[in-house]
C-alpha cells in the first residue's frame, strides 16, 4: 500500500494551521512545526489521533487517489 505523504502533511499542516488561526489554540502552531518535520511513520500516527481516514491517501493505479 502506497501513501500519498505530501498530500497528507498538507492536509495535517493546514488544519493545524486553521486551528491556530480559526480558534487561537496556541498549540496547534506547535503542532504544525513538527507536521513538517515528521516522518512518513509518524504523519500516520498523527492522522490517526487526529481522527483522520487514511485511506483518502492511498495512492492506486495511474498515482490517483481514490479521494
């Protein structure tokens, strides 16, 4: 199974960011920092306490999502 990481590190950066900004949850800034940072390994686990579907990222046939 292949992953599209940069779509996912987008996605994770961007709603960290509308949460800093959106909310002023000064931690999510924080959050985003190390967002960019992260390894392919850690992004999942990232996506996965943020409750986010995975498998909106796995890349088929042809480098398409499924999404």
């Amino acid at each position: 199974m292949e992953i599209d990481i940069e779509s996912l590190r987008n996605d994770l950066k961007n709603d960290s960011l509308g949460a800093f900004y959106g909310g002023g949850f000064g931690g999510a800034l924080i959050e985003s920092f190390q967002i960019e940072k992260a390894t392919p390994e850690e992004l999942i686990k990232i996506a996965d306490k943020m409750n986010i579907n995975i498998e909106d990222y796995i890349v088929y046939d042809n480098n398409k999502r499924r999404r």
